[in-house]
C-alpha cells in the first residue's frame, strides 16, 4: 500500500451526521515530529540563555546548569528520533513520502511563497493551493533536514575538544540561520488563529475536513475528493483513528449496514409474497 493511501480510508466520525474530521498525521509521523521537536526547542533555548545571558558575565550562577540541560537535550535529540523510528518502523514508507512531499517543488510553491506576507495582510489576494506541506513547511523541513547532521557533528565535538571554534561558529550560525524559520514555525503553529488550528493535527492525528482544504487543497482532493465521509459513530471500535485499523469503505458496510434496506428487508420479509 503507498502512504498516501491509508489517508483516503481512516477517518473519525465525530459528528453522526456529518463526520468533518479527517486524518492528517499518522502516529509515525507524530511520534518523530514531537521528537525531534522538544529536544530541539530545549537546546535553542538553552542555547539563547547562554549566548546572551552567560556570555557576557560567564560568572553568573546556574550557568552549568543551563549548560548540561543543552548537552542533554542534545544527546536526546540524536536518540529519541531513533527510537520514534524503530518504533514506528511498520509505516516506514510514510517517512520517504514526506521527504518527497517535501523537496519537490512547483511553481504553486514558489508563488505562495512570494505572496506569503502580503496574503497575511490583504485578504483580497489569494494564495495557490498546497499539497501535504505548504512552502514555509517544505523550508522547514529541509533546513532541519540539511542541518540537523551538522547541529549533531558540530555540538560533539565542542562538548570533546577543547580548541573547537570553528566547530562552535558553524553551530552558531546555523542556529542564526535556523531562528526565523523557529519563531516563523511556532508563531502560525500556535499563535496564527487561521493556521493553529492544524495544532490537533500534530497531537491527536485529525483535522477539520474544511480547514485541510483551505489550506492543503491539492493533498485534500488527491486523497478525499470525491469520496463520502463514512459515519463511524456506530461502531465504537473505529471511533479513534489514531489507535483504529485502516477502514475501506466495503470493511465499514460489513459492520454498518443502512437504516433504510433494513427496513426494507424487513418488509419484505413480512409480505404475503415473501411467504
């Protein structure tokens, strides 16, 4: 099965009459995003308190403190990805998909990414439709994934040597070039009151049907489009997708079958003909 199938057939009805969440994230890619995510946020802040209130007086208290919660939280950044991998490895394949998602890019991606910030500030111009990820993401993505080697070569060797500065510089400037896209990241991600709302997505795997296409209109109509939701409400067991086995429109019609042929059936099977 490709990845990007198992999004056309899992799905959550949390509305009985019209279900409006979809699933956005499986749990592997849940798992991997939360960690590398916390142990990176712990070291660029550790690394903020260090650069900018340890450097000028190196003297002040906690200062080895704050120094080993980043040294950990590095270690932590190299093994947690690991383990959410390993763990994950049944949908290994969704990892390749992402990074194809990720790389490849059209000329609908470029645009979005010219009229970004006039788009925030003009509700008049209309931004291109995106695939899985929009451009600002795809950046995000390959800077993490074209650094994140770096960031790991570069801290080890300043934690083991004592002459590392041109290891320490490398480190740094990364971290320069990797705060805009952090703070551009965490800003829509958790403050934007349009784009936050894709917060749940990263958390419990589902989304609103109508945000994903707004926003993912290309990834939308290439894995729901033209498909109706399927009301899951009364079998408990397929409730949550993020725990539920993967449900084909033919598996569903197995466990629920429609109100109005059962009337009918019964009917039927009470007429005079039936006899």
């Amino acid at each position: 099965m490709r990845p990007g199938k198992s999004y056309k057939t899992r799905i959550r009805g949390d509305e009985p009459s019209s279900p409006s969440k979809i699933l956005r994230f499986r749990k592997a890619e849940r798992l991997v995003h939360w960690a590398l995510a916390i142990p990176f946020l712990v070291c660029f802040g550790t690394a903020l308190v260090l650069v900018f209130y340890y450097n000028p007086d190196p003297l002040r208290p906690y200062r080895v403190a704050f120094s080993w919660i980043h040294r950990v939280s590095g270690i932590c950044l190299i093994i947690l990805p690991m383990i959410a991998i390993i763990k994950s490895r049944g949908d290994f394949r969704i990892y390749f998909y992402n990074i194809r998602q990720a790389w490849v890019w059209s000329y609908d991606d470029l645009k979005w990414l010219f009229l970004m910030g006039l788009a925030a500030v003009n509700k008049k111009i209309k931004l291109p439709e995106q695939g899985k990820f929009n451009a600002a993401e795809k950046l995000n993505f390959m800077k993490l994934m074209s650094t994140y080697p770096l960031y790991i070569l570069t801290g080890l060797i300043i934690w083991m040597t004592n002459a590392a500065f041109l290891s320490w510089a490398v480190h740094f400037i990364m971290a320069l070039i990797a705060t805009p896209l952090v703070i551009g990241h965490l800003y829509m991600a958790m403050i934007n009151p349009e784009s936050r709302k894709g917060l749940r997505g990263m958390i419990s795997g589902v989304v609103d049907r109508q945000w994903a296409k707004h926003h993912y209109g290309k990834w939308y109509r290439e894995h729901f489009e033209d498909r109706e939701p399927l009301v899951t409400s009364f079998v408990p067991e397929l409730h949550d997708c993020a725990s539920s086995p993967d449900i084909t429109a033919e598996k569903f019609r197995k466990h629920v079958k429609p109100s109005g042929s059962s009337v009918k059936n019964k009917e039927e099977e009470s007429s005079p003909a039936s006899r």
